[in-house]
C-alpha cells in the first residue's frame, strides 16, 4: 500500500541555520511570524506546527552565544495563541521533562489539547545539564541512565493524569442539578515510583485526544528505546536515505518486544530545503544561502567547537589550524549537546580536506556541516521525499526553513501539490478529527497498557 | 469634591459564574466551559464594554467547599490552565487586557517569566500576571516534594500555620522579583543584526540576573526577549496584612474585599501602611515605575434591569444551590443604575477601581457591557472606547526601563 507522507512545519530554531542578514528575515518573537507560519503549514496541509526549546541562552568561551537568531518565546504559551489562528494543523512544543512537574505538564498539554480541539503533541527531551539547570529550583544533574528511566516515568505520571478524569465525567445537566456524573472518576490519582510519589486530583477534564501525540527526540540507543516503549513518534537527524533506512529498521524492529506495531511509532527526521526552478537555480540557493548561514565569524566559532579553544585570533578565509585539539581540555560550549566524539580525528580529517580542496576555514566548515537536506526543483525534492517514506527510510518529515517567516511559503506552494499528485498527501483536512486520527495513531492506548509492556520488558 | 481620575473596571472570569449553581441559570453554557470558543466570547463581550482588562482564575487544585475535594457532583469542578486560556483568547481580542491567575508555589519562576513575557508578545502588550499562593497539603501532594500542614478556616491564626503562609508569600515575592528580573534581562535593545560583526545580538544588553534566595536561584538571563510593556503589570487579590505587604513589594494593583463604603476606607489605609512598611511609599515601586499600588475592591455581582430582579435570581441560585452563597468578598444584586451608585460611591474611599466577579456567565457579564457601562458612561464616569493599545498605557503606568540598562533609573 501506498504510505501517506507526514509533514511537519518547525519554526526555525536559534543556531546558524536561521538566517537573519537577509532582507527577507523577519522578526524571531513577534507573534506574526510565528502565525505567518502556521498559517503557511495550514494552508499547505500539514500535519503539525513544531516548536523548539532551549531553557538557557547558548555560550561559548564564558560568553553569550551572539552570532546566532537567539530569544524565543515560551513554547506552550505561544501554541496556545497559534490555537486560536489555526483551526486544524497539530501543535508540537518541546517540553523538557527535566526542569517540570508531571502535574504542570499534563495540566499544560491537556489544556492545549482542549483549547485546540485536540491538536497537542508533546515532544519530550531530556537533556539535563548542571548549565541549563543554574535557571531552575530542580535543576540537579541526571546522569544518563537515570535520565530515561525518570522520563518514562514522567511520561507515564502524565498519561495517568490524562486518564483521571473519566470520559463521560461531564454531563453538564441542569435540569437533573448534574454537572458531573456520580460516581464518575473526577481527577483521583496516585503515582509512586521511584522518582515520584503525586496523588491528589487532577484540574483538567478528559481531553479531546485523551494523550496528547508524544514524540522522543533523541538518536541515542537509549532515546530509541524511549520511543519505542512511551512515544507515538520520534524525531530523528538521520534525514538522508542510508542513514534513515537503517534507522528506520533499528527503531521500528524495537516495537514488538512492547507490543507494538510498526506503523504505531511514526519516524520523522528533521530536514532543511532548497528549491530552484532548474537544479542548477537550486545549487546557486544553496550555495548562497549556506554562505549566509557561515558568516566569517560562525565558521571561526564552528572550528572552536572542534578545536575547543579560543581561535579568535585566526581568518575565516585562511588556512586551519596547523595543530590539534586539545581533547583534555574543558569544554568551552555550554547549553548545547556535545557535538564531537573524537574531536583530534575530526580535526585531522578537516585539515587533510581544507589542504586537498585548498579550502579556506570558511570554505571548510560551509563544506563540511549542515547541507541542505533536500536541494532541487519542486519536482526531484517531491520525488526525494517519497521514495525516502516509500523505502522506509522514513514516515515523513519535519521541514526547518532557513528564513522567519516566509521560509515554507514556497515548499507549501510548489511541493504539497506535487506530493497530492501522486497520491501520497492529503488534498484536505477531514473535519471533527484530532490530530491522532489523522496521524493513523488510533484512540489512546491506555497508561496501564503502556506501563504493563514497558516494565514487562524491561523484567524479562 | 469631585472625581476627576478615571474610573477603571475589570472582570474576573471563573468557569460559569462565581455563584457555584450559575452554570444551572438560563443562558449559561456549562457544556462548554473547557472549549476555547466559550472564552473567547466572553473576552470579546468584556472587550466590546471597553472594560480594562479581564482576569482568569486558577489554582493547583480541585474547585472545594467544605472539607473534602470534589465532592459536590452538583458543582462545576474542574479548569483549564488560565494563562494558555489568556493566550488562546488574545488573538481573537485586541484592546483589553489579560490577566491570568499563575501559582508560585511548586512551580518554576523561569517558566513563569517566559510565560507571561510570551503573553505579551502574542496580545501585543495587554498581558498581565496575578500570582497567587498555593498553600494546601493537597496542592502539595500534586508535586510530592514538600509537605506542607493541614489548613482549615479555623487554624489559619495557630502560630505554626501563620508562619508557613508568611513563608509561602516570600516565596512568590522571590518568585515575582526572579520574574521581572527576567523580563528585565534583555535590554530593549539587545537585538542588533549588525552584519558587519556578524552579531544578531548585542550581549553587552543581556544581562544575568544571580537571584538567590532562601526557596531557588535563577541565573539568567531569560530565553525570551524583553515583553512589548517592559513588565507586564502584575496584579494581587490580598484580605489581610500579609497579602498586604507582598502586595506593596510585588505588585502593580491590588484586589481587596471591603464589605461595605467605610470599611473601604480602613482597608485602603492598611495597604498605604503596608507600602510604607515594606518601603515602597515615597519611592521606586518594584520594577514598575514609582507608582503606588492601585487599589482595586471585589464585588460579586448580580444585575438585572427590573428592581429586584437580580437578587431574585440569586435566591434563585442559593435555593438550587441549597446554601446562601458567600464568598471571600461583599455580594451586590441590584439594577444597573444601583450598581452605579454603589461604585461612584464607594470609590470616594480612595479605591482606583473596582474587580466585577460575574455571578453568573454570560449574563452578568453582559449586564455589565450593556448596562452598567452606559450607565456610567451617561454619568461621564466611564471611557467611550479603549484610547490606549497597552495595558500599561491604560492604568497610566509608564513603561519602565530595564533595570540593567545604564543609566536605568
């Protein structure tokens, strides 16, 4: 059977991909841009509007990160507003499960899910640093084991609370004096594990979906087992074809031992564009675009995070370092994940290119990071994008424009009526959906059901 | 003497009405309480009377009378979170401020910065806050991380209780300073796009906030960048000397429950005592300029037309209700132009403004947009549309500098 594409519209984020010099950038917190957007993601019949989070500014070398688009809003705040000026798209907020209570995020989600008519996704990270943690009462340190037991356990503290109330709790009848039913469960719930111990009773009524959708956003072998035994979905960087076939296979292959079906996790990578109205229109976008991206003062600052150390000193457009990083050294990059697991190699590696290709610093690192992921006319990236879901490389993408606000306008336009030709997107929203209908997810699962084959299989 | 300055009115919306059987009266919509189009209709009602502002309640907890939670299956229990409900409406309004209820106890004053902040960029400059103390076992239980001792009407005087109450409004006086320090942490400048240097931002203008108090400590600065007022304004319901002080440290306006004109004489010269004890009187206000608390008095309102109309609805409601409803503040059932009376009367205490509680939805908030405000309007007592586009502008409260900007008062 013909598999249907899932796309995802992400507001971009605050690193080098956002372009901000070009005359098109438009403001990064003005409410607009964020509803531009979501408009553009409606109009193009996506699946879902995507949020980032970051709860710490950036630094490198003790310093505030300044070279990048930088200053977001607050992500459930913000959805709630996009609610109101959208009617179908689903609503994705990154939500760290390290800096929150299970009660305020399940309050939170359920609330979005009913302001939304059941449109909220909860993509849950878990990346806790003593840095990111300096902002917050709660902010210790898990190591990174405990840190996906604590976040399943979360997961599965908020689907308890999404539960408590029953179904049909409300009946809101005044002419027996009922607003709710007797009897009926309205909101009792207990939760003890060992990171945990809540009870009481939950504020917010059953919500449309009952679980908002829950994405995992991870590519470590821990964050894949996270998704296949507590997420719907899972947002991935494996956006190329090789890479997504075998991730695809690893992650979908992990499902049956929690009784799942393949088509029950959905695999999303996250993917950047260039369109052209000839492939070599495209190339020149491309190129010029990824110029924007690594300014002279990025590309020296993308060399320090190998090198981790001060090369201020040296010209973007002259030769690399002659010698090697320092891999004893203490990490000059706060608020970010470690991008570089031998950095010496990686090093060597570039220098050994920069010398063959006869590559300035800034020449190099626009060569070696972030390529676009699709570069082509509508046509070959509508092709490319379905062979990736019809090969199981993937089931869809989430698109990140380099430009606020305007940056899917033409993916939308050009793309989507592509992709609806051949018979793979959808050409309308079906109305009285929540975004799990439309999704294929089916109705909730059940908490029970998902704590029973979680802790069952990791007993076994 | 006359009243020259201007008369403000706001609304406080909670679930179908304050009485606990309004959702049962005709015209209610108790189907639809946690739907967004429920709220975004009454905060276009509230806004076409040109009314200030609108506040959202909420709490931590189950809706309770009486000892036990959720008890009454003849009572509207449940809510939705108030400051997304504030952010779902803004979109749909464009005037009329919005002021949503956020805990301070158990949650993360970081959060609630970016949240409020965020508030103000989606309303364009119309968000406010009123923080609020959550200070039962039960709410605690919710988070499992700190016990806290029972509380009943009748022990909130026992020395142990007072204490831990006192306790809790420091910790929202931390948590309202860690917030507007936040606010303040990205000058309004901050965001520069200078190509030439390749900076999008000036980080000289972002600024570490180093709070460190006795409950948390906050580095900074905020992800979000300085909020369209600067520091969206902050509003606190207060009915003793506690709430009175955190009020004059914390906060733009406060909401207090006179029961009667002369008792809003007392009340108003015990919260000028509490900014002169906590040092606010004669100078800088927290954050917010150097103006003094606005005093606003609650009332329960029920309104109708004919001459006792209204409080035979009431009776109506208690008798559906099984109970005559009381609540933290006075109670008035009357016609439009009684209301009016009791209003421009009562101000002459020196109240800046009055809190309508709506005792049922939509009705009374209707009355209040259709009646009571032309009422006032024939007297000259009330504004003939918005004027201003922020809420800040609105309550005549200038827009503050970052307090890190050099040269900052």
């Amino acid at each position: 059977m013909t598999k249907q594409v899932i796309l995802g519209a992400h507001f971009p984020g605050v690193n080098n991909h956002t372009v901000w010099s070009d005359p098109e950038a438009g403001s990064q917190i003005a409410f607009s841009s964020f509803a531009h957007l979501a408009r553009t993601a409606e109009a193009g019949l996506f699946d879902f509007f995507f949020l980032a989070e970051g709860l710490r500014l950036r630094e490198q070398r003790g310093k505030i990160h300044d070279l990048d688009v930088v200053g977001r809003p607050n992500t459930m705040t913000v959805l709630a507003a996009v609610a109101a000026v959208t009617e179908h798209l689903g609503l994705a907020g990154t939500i760290q499960a390290t800096y929150n209570e299970p009660y305020e995020i399940a309050r939170q989600f359920a609330t979005l899910d009913h302001l939304s008519g059941g449109r909220a996704v909860w993509n849950v990270v878990t990346s806790p640093d003593a840095f990111t943690g300096e902002n917050f009462r709660h902010g210790g340190y898990l190591d990174r084991g405990d840190r996906y037991v604590r976040a399943a356990e979360f997961v599965q503290a908020t689907r308890e609370l999404w539960e408590s109330w029953d179904g049909d709790a409300i009946v809101a009848d005044p002419a027996r004096g009922e607003f709710s039913r007797p009897g009926a469960r309205r909101g009792r719930f207990e939760y003890r594990t060992e990171n945990f111990g809540i009870s009481g009773n939950f504020t917010v009524p059953r919500s449309p979906q009952v679980h908002p959708v829950i994405l995992q956003a991870g590519d470590s072998d821990g964050g894949r087992e996270f998704a296949a035994h507590s997420a719907d979905g899972i947002f991935t960087r494996h956006s190329t074809y090789d890479a997504g076939r075998a991730f695809y296979a690893d992650v979908k292959s992990r499902l049956a031992r929690y009784g799942r079906s393949p088509d029950s996790l959905k695999v999303l990578p996250g993917a950047s564009f260039v369109l052209g109205d000839t492939p070599a229109d495209a190339e020149e976008r491309a190129r010029h675009i990824r110029r924007q991206q690594v300014s002279p003062q990025t590309a020296i600052l993308m060399l320090e995070q190998v090198w981790n150390t001060d090369l201020s000193s040296f010209d973007a457009e002259g030769p690399l370092p002659p010698f090697d990083p320092d891999p004893e050294a203490p990490s000059i990059i706060q608020g970010r994940a470690r991008m570089y697991d031998d950095p010496v190699a990686v090093a060597r590696k570039w220098r050994a290119l920069a010398e063959e290709k006869s590559l300035s610093i800034r020449d190099l690192i626009i060569e070696v990071t972030g390529r676009q992921t699709f570069t082509g006319t509508p046509a070959s990236v509508a092709a490319e994008i379905n062979r990736s879901v019809q090969d199981d490389a993937c089931d869809g993408f989430i698109l990140v424009p380099h430009l606020i606000p305007a940056g899917l306008d033409e993916f939308a336009a050009t793309v989507v009526p592509l992709l609806q030709e051949r018979g793979v997107f959808r050409s309308s929203y079906e109305e009285g959906t929540t975004l799990r209908d439309r999704l294929g997810l089916g109705p909730a699962r059940p908490a029970a059901s998902w704590a029973a084959a979680r802790t069952e299989h990791v007993d076994a | 003497m006359p009243e020259t300055r201007e008369l403000h009115l706001a609304v406080a919306l909670d679930g179908a009405g304050w009485h606990p059987a309004a959702w049962r009266s005709p015209g209610a919509r108790p189907g639809e309480l946690f739907s967004a189009g429920y709220w975004a209709d009454l905060a276009r009602e509230a806004e076409a009377g040109a009314l200030d502002f609108l506040t959202i309640e909420d709490s931590l907890g189950l809706q309770r009378r009486g000892p036990r939670v959720g008890d009454r299956g003849d009572q509207v229990r449940g809510r939705l979170d108030a400051v997304l409900t504030a952010a779902r409406i803004a979109p749909h309004t464009t005037r009329i401020g919005l002021v949503p209820t956020a805990v301070t106890t158990h949650t993360e004053p970081f959060h609630l910065s970016t949240s409020i902040a965020t508030l103000d960029y989606v309303s364009e400059g119309r968000a406010g806050w009123r923080p609020r103390v959550a200070a039962s076992p039960e709410e605690a239980w919710h988070f499992g991380r700190r016990e806290f001792p029972p509380l009943t009407p009748e022990n909130v005087t026992d020395p142990a209780v007072a204490a831990h109450l006192s306790d809790l409004f420091d910790e929202a006086a931390d948590a309202v300073e860690v917030v507007r320090r936040l606010w303040d942490s990205w000058e309004d400048d901050a965001v520069i796009r200078d190509e030439p240097s390749g900076r999008f931002v000036d980080r000289d203008k972002l600024h570490y906030i180093d709070f460190d108090g006795r409950w948390f400590a906050v580095r900074g600065p905020s992800i979000t960048p300085r909020p369209p007022q600067g520091q969206p304004v902050v509003a606190s319901l207060a009915h003793a000397e506690v709430p009175y002080r955190f009020a004059a440290r914390a906060s733009d306006i406060v909401f207090v429950t006179p029961a009667s004109a002369g008792h809003a004489v007392t009340i108003v010269q015990e919260v000028r005592a509490a900014e002169l004890a906590v040092g606010r009187a004669g100078r800088a206000g927290p954050g917010s300029g150097a103006a003094p608390l606005a005093v606003y008095a609650d009332l329960v309102v029920f309104i109708d037309e004919a001459p006792g109309a209204a409080a035979a609805r009431k009776r109506r409601l208690d008798d559906l209700d099984g109970a005559e409803f009381a609540t933290d503040c006075a109670i008035v059932a009357g016609t439009p132009a009684e209301l009016a009376d009791l209003l421009l009367g009562w101000r002459q205490a020196g109240l800046d403004g009055f809190r309508l509680r709506p005792g049922a939805l939509p009705h009374d908030l209707e009355q209040i947009t259709r009646a009571l405000v032309p009422e006032l309007r024939r007297r000259g007592a009330f504004r003939s549309g918005y004027a201003e586009s922020t809420l800040r502008e609105r309550l005549a409260l200038p827009r503050p500098a970052s307090r890190y900007q050099i040269g900052a008062a």
